[in-house]
C-alpha cells in the first residue's frame, strides 16, 4: 500500500532537487535585482537615488531642542541663543 519503489523514490529525489535549485535561482534573482537597484541594502533611498546627507546637530541649552549646527536659528522663544 506504501510501498516506496525505485520509481517514487526517483520522483521524490527529482522534486526535492527542483525545489533545491529553483530557491537558488530566485535567490540569484533577488540579489541581482538588489544589485541593481542601488546597493542591496535596506535602507530607504530617496527619489534620486543617493543617500540623505547626514547633518550634526546641537542641543538647546535653553528649550532641549536638537536643531541643525551649521543652519541653527532663532526659534519662537524669546530667550533662544541661536
């Protein structure tokens, strides 16, 4: 009733290499869709393509605030030292 002959046991040899050899080739895929897409990595990517540029900032000593170091202005408060 169950019995496993030559010929199933070939079959199930041939699905289990098939499915072996299929995720290696979607895997293949994967990475060269990555690959050219920009990099492969998972961060996000603005509509050009680069990276965002990454800017220092400062802490307010007065309202705790953390603001731009190099474009830092004045904000609504009265007491502000930028």
């Amino acid at each position: 009733m169950f019995g496993f002959g030559f010929g199933k046991l070939a079959v199930l040899i041939g699905i289990v290499v098939a499915v072996w050899y299929g995720f290696k080739l979607v895997g293949r895929l994967d990475k060269a869709r990555k690959q050219q897409q920009g990099g492969g990595n998972a961060t996000r990517r603005d509509s050009g393509g680069k990276a965002p540029e990454v800017e220092d900032t400062v802490q307010c000593p007065v309202c705790n605030a953390y603001v731009v170091a190099r474009s830092a202005g004045p904000c609504d408060r009265p007491d502000c030292p930028y």
